[in-house]
C-alpha cells in the first residue's frame, strides 16, 4: 500500500484538488488566541495527578484552576510527533498518520442502533459491536473499526471492556477506543497486548488509539485527563478532544469555536508531552453548531464541515495529527437527507486532508449508529478517494499516440492502453445503480436504501474475519473475566 | 486428446500472441482442427462472458479476448476442408434512416462477434428497403436496428412493416436498440426483443434463437 496517497499525485502534476478554510495567518491567530486563552483563562482541572504533573512542568496552579504558559504549550507542540504510523492487528503498517493522509471509519459510543435486518432502532448489544467490526473489516474504504454503540446487554461498567472484546475478535484493522477510566483502560491494553505478544510489541507496533473526550469549555475531570495521562505513560497513542458545540460550550462564532477546540486539546497534549516528551497525541474530534431548537450538536450541519476543515488546516499548522468528522447525519431512517449530509461531509472532510475521520456510522444527532450508513459510506468514499486522486497528466497520460492509432471515428475500447488503465483510472461503483431503466425495473426497481440494506445483511452474514488463535482468544477473555470479578467486587464494597 | 487449458487462458488473457503461438503449437501437435475452435478458443471465449455477467470483466477486455480468439480461428479456418466453423447464428446490423450514430451499434456487432455470431455490419442512415434487400442477400437469424434520436426510431416500424410486407418477418427476428428505446417501445412496434446494452444483446440473440 502506498505511503502518500494523495499528495503524490500534486507532486507531479499539481493537480490533485485540495482546499483550505483558512490561510497559514488565520492557523496563527487561532492558535495564538489558544495561547492567550490558556496563559491567561487557564483551565479547570480535576485531577489531582494531573495538577502535580502540571504544577511540575511549569503551569500556575491556583486549587484546581491551571494557567499554562505559552512557552511551555509551544514547547508541548513542538514535542508532540507530527507522524504516527498505525499497524493493523497482524503486525503489518496500514495508517500514516502524517501529512494530508486521510483515513476514514465509523464513530462510537451512540446510546441506540438501528437493526440492519429488522429496521427497528433499539439499544445496542455486544453482538452489535461485533457486527460492527465484521462490517468495517468487509469494506475497503473502512481504514479502522470503532464500537457503533455502547452495548447494553453486559455489566453496565464495563460496556467499554465487552465492546473491545468483541470488535478484537471480528477485525484485523485498527480500533479506536474508548474507556469509562483507567481500570478499563488497562483492561483493553492488556487485550490488545494479548494478540501481538506483550505490551512493548503493542508500543512498537500499535493498532490500538485511545481515545478520551473532555468536558468543553476548558473543564477536565480526572476521567478524562487521567486517561491522557495513561496513554502516555503506556507509550499509546492518544486521541484527546473535547466535543465542540458552537454557541454552547463555545462561541457562536466559527473562530471561536475553533480557539477553545486547540484550547482543550493542548491541554491533554502538555500533559502527556510532561508525562513523556513525544507521546503521540492526536487532535480534533466533533465540533459543530448547537442546534438552537434542540439544543443538541448538529451532525449533518453544514458548518460540522466547515469547523472539521478549519480545525484540520490548524491541525496541520500546529503538526499534530487531527481527528476529523463526517459520513454522519441527523436524519432517523436510511433517506436522502442522510446521503445529502453524509456525502457533503465525506467530500469536504477528504479535501480537508484530516488525518482520521470518523463517524461514518452515526445518524439522528449522534444518538443513533447504523451499519446500513457505512455502508453507503464506503460508497460516498470511493467517489471522494477517486476525486482526490485527481489527474495524472504525463506523455503516457495524455496520449497522443494512442489517439493518432484509433484516428477519427474510432473507438478506444480495444486499445492495449485502454485495457492497461481503464480499472485504475475509473471509480467503479458497487451500489451507485447505472443500469438503464428497464433493467433496473427488470431486477426489482430496487431504491439505494433497498440495495444498501441487502449489501450490509449480506455482509454480516458471510464475512469473517481472520480468526485469532484459540490461545489468544482464552487470554483475552482471561482479561474479561477479571474485570468482572473486579467491578463484582467494587459493587459489593459499595 | 490434446490438453487446450493453456489456449484458452490465452484467450481469457487476451494476449494475442500467445494465442497465435499455442494455436500453431496445436496444430503441429496434430490436434483436431474443430476441437481446437470448440475446446480450446471457445471455451476460453465462454469463460469471458461468463466472468463479464458477474461483473468481474469489462468491455475492453472481452473486446480484447475476443480479437485474440479470432486470430486463433483465422489459423485454424484453412484446416477445416469444408466443414463450417462453428456459428451461433447470423445477425445483420445497422442504425436507421436519417441517424449517424454507430459507435453503441458497433459495439454491439463487436460483442455479439465475441459471443459466436456472424455479424454483417450495414452501417448507419439505411432507409427500410436497405435492410429487407440484405435480408434476401445474407439470409440472417437476427437483424439489429439502431436508433440514438427519438425522430428516427420511428424508422423502425416502418422497417418491421416493409418486411411483412415482403413476406418475409417470419425467417427473421428483429431486435432493437438505443438510448431512446425502451421495452413498452420494442412491443409497440411489433420487435422481437429489446437490449439495453451491449451485453444483453448477446443473450437476447441466444435466447431468440434458442
């Protein structure tokens, strides 16, 4: 697989279509507005570890408000790798994290899920989160897997710990994962350590990212640092984000809103970079408009792209690597306001150049996942991924030849270059229906919901994963169940 | 018997060279002259339909595939000594009176080549008596009317009524073809069949004289 997807193309043809929200002066302002907001405002901070490590590294601790020189958060930006390679669970490299790399997958931890067989949308279960896992292994455009819901049908405490288990055992892609704190943190660790021999094969080679969401604006609680903190300290990468809601938990404007998203991040970057100088960190996360009739963040909004893609050119500014949002919608069925704001997102957030980019599963607010949505999804990327990879314009390209041997009136459909390029210069569609009408009506005028849901069945029905060895499945429910003799023994002290 | 594996993934390969090479090689080897077309050319060339049904082939290289089979079949043909190669049937085509556009109907003539027909390409803007002379001459199976315009397909019908007319709709099926054209037009106008495409002209032929 090429290291440069993209990029490569503009190297020598400068023609791959990229776009920027904003310039290398606005990247500076925003990010210096950070600075003063972090130097001056400060942040709320409560964990007492986190306090010591801050009052350490320099930072004016007063009880739990934490003020943060710019010196040292520069310092922190500059500490912090501008790359993180990414393997899957074989061992084998599948993500540069760098550059304008962009890697797409589904989003995590919605309270429902809309069956895929009986269209119902219900809490969702472990089997679930496995379906999930097989799903994103299936499609190519899935890079990496995420858990499409909390599973409700386990110890409610450890949600996090059953859903790792199940996406570890259903996919060789890497995961992205979350924990309810540091306990369940280890517990995922040492699953993950369980399938490539050991924590330090896991540090050399992760498939694993941790991720931690703090509590906007300028508010961290000790689940939510603590986490950072553990990443960096186990040598994992760390996604640290807060979830930005424009006009709530940060100004109404897009600027501003973009200030407190650098804000909240730098915050888990300097404490990881004090714990170890050159953990990786990763930026970004949801950031979009409140919905001011429903109070609720906006997932199809068209400034969820907008932020998304001015948060990644200041990502890019700052080279951390970013963690970008689209593929999501707030529709509640399979319908065309899904594929509008899904397929908008994909397109903006692909041209953005961000790094990961997640929640091509998510619907009604974030509240719901859907595996039909990924894999309509993964259909939206494949047109995006084509569009990125742009014209390729040299003597071969052009062909002049070519067009002087077919001469006037000809065709080209026989011609050796034609067969040489036609399957990597063309997109081919596997659910975007090109039939002509009577033979679209002769197989069942099916809409793209129809072939979308019969496409998601059968892939849950038929794929499987590599299967991990019968040792390493025992290890990993080994860890299972010693988190649940732990959380038995928590609930019988309290 | 002679081992034709290599011959026909030759063909499926399209790699005309290696066709002509093992299709001598063939022929030196003293195999039957039929068999060769029949297990070895042919057979490769049904592979190839059937992978582009399910999607795993495309038109460049079924047209490719089936420009090597024919190289094969120009070695053999001389060896036949009377016999006939094998067909799956005679097919005219042609786009009608007062249209230009030839590049989907040579398409079709090329893919129903692949699949086995003889094909005799008319050419384009042919007024109805045009058709019912080459159906005298070429006594064909099948003939194949094209139209782009909605103007000129009505020539269509009148191409269907001049060959009752002529007595002569009965020794053969017309099938038609065309962006404009849908199945409630082929049925209105009295054809046997419709393709929407290029492919499914070939199976339509199969099916009609089946």
């Amino acid at each position: 697989m090429p290291k440069s997807q993209y990029v490569r193309a503009s190297f020598e043809t400068c023609a791959t279509p990229q776009f920027r929200v904003l310039s290398q002066d606005q990247c500076e302002s925003i990010f210096l507005g950070a600075l003063e907001v972090l130097q001056h405002t400060g942040a709320e901070v409560n964990s007492p570890e986190a306090l010591e490590i801050y009052r350490k590294g320099g930072c004016r601790v007063d009880g739990t408000r934490v003020r943060f020189p710019s010196h040292l958060v520069e310092w922190a930006v500059r500490t912090a790798p501008s790359r993180i390679t990414m393997y899957d669970r074989n061992g084998n490299r599948s993500m540069y994290l760098e550059g304008q790399n962009v890697y797409y997958g589904p989003g995590s931890a919605n309270t429902f899920t809309l069956d895929p067989f009986t269209g119902e949308r219900r809490r969702p279960l472990k089997q679930d989160t496995a379906r999930a896992a097989i799903v994103s292994d299936a499609l190519s455009n899935m890079d990496y897997v995420e858990d499409n819901g909390a599973p409700m049908d386990v110890t409610p405490t450890l949600a996090d710990v059953h859903a790792f288990q199940a996406m570890v055992t259903n996919t060789t892609k890497p995961i992205i994962h979350w924990g309810f704190g540091i306990n369940q943190y280890q517990d995922i660790v040492d699953m993950a350590s369980a399938c490539v021999g050991g924590l330090s094969e896991l540090q050399k080679r992760p498939f694993l990212i941790l991720y931690s969401e703090s509590s906007p604006p300028l508010r961290h609680s000790s689940e939510a640092i603590d986490k950072a903190l553990f990443a960096a300290k186990k040598d994992l990468p760390c996604i640290y984000t807060p979830c930005i809601f424009s006009g709530g938990v940060a100004p109404a404007t897009m600027a501003g809103s973009l200030v407190v998203a650098v804000a909240d991040a730098l915050i888990g970057i300097v404490a990881g970079q004090l714990v170890r100088e050159g953990s990786s960190f990763i930026m970004g996360g949801p950031i979009s408009t409140m919905d001011m009739s429903s109070s609720s963040l906006a997932y199809g909004a068209p400034e969820l792209s907008l932020l998304s893609a001015g948060l990644s050119n200041v990502a890019r500014y700052m080279g951390i690597p970013m963690f970008s949002t689209a593929g999501c919608s707030d529709s509640k069925v399979i319908d065309t306001q899904l594929a509008i704001e899904a397929a908008f997102s994909i397109l903006v957030a692909g041209l953005s150049g961000a790094n990961l980019i997640h929640d091509c599963n998510l619907m009604d607010k974030g509240v719901t996942g859907s595996l039909e949505l990924t894999v309509l999804d993964d259909e939206i990327i494949g047109m995006v991924k084509r569009i990125l990879r742009g014209i390729e314009v040299n003597d071969d390209t052009l062909a002049v030849d070519v067009i002087d041997h077919v001469s006037p009136g000809g065709h080209f459909l026989g011609e050796e270059h034609t067969i040489e390029r036609f399957r990597d210069e063309f997109w081919w569609p596997t659910l975007i229906s090109r039939v002509r009408y009577d033979e679209w009506k002769l197989y069942g005028s099916k809409t793209l919901g129809q072939r979308v849901k019969e496409k998601t069945q059968e892939i849950i029905n038929e794929h499987r994963a590599e299967p991990l060895s019968q040792k390493i499945l025992d290890q990993i429910q080994a860890v299972v169940d010693r988190a649940e003799a732990r959380e038995a023994s928590l609930k019988s002290k309290k | 018997m002679y081992n034709f594996s290599d011959l026909s993934k030759a063909v499926i390969a399209g790699q005309e060279s290696k066709v002509k090479e093992l299709t001598q090689a063939a022929i030196n080897g003293g195999a039957e002259p039929l068999a060769i077309i029949n297990e070895g050319l042919i057979a490769g060339m049904n592979v190839v339909g059937a992978r582009f049904k399910s999607g795993e082939m495309f038109v460049p290289e079924v047209l490719v595939a089936a420009r090597s089979m024919g190289a094969g079949v120009a070695m053999v043909k001389p060896l036949l000594l009377g016999q006939e190669v094998p067909s799956s049937g005679k097919v005219l085509i042609g786009t009608v009176k007062g249209d230009l556009h030839d590049i989907g109907k040579n398409l079709v003539a090329l893919m129903l080549e692949s699949g086995g027909f003889d094909v005799v390409n008319l050419g384009i803007d042919l007024a109805p008596d045009k058709f019912v002379a080459a159906v005298k001459e070429y006594q064909p199976q099948v003939i194949g009317l094209s139209a782009l315009l909605t103007t000129t397909m009505l020539v269509m019908k009148d191409v269907i009524e001049l060959l009752k007319e002529e007595g002569l709709r009965d020794r053969v099926k017309v099938i038609i073809g065309g962006a404009p054209i849908s199945y409630d037009f082929s049925s209105e106008i009295g054809a046997d069949g419709f393709a929407p495409d290029a492919a499914t002209a070939v199976d339509l032929c199969r099916k009609l004289l089946a």
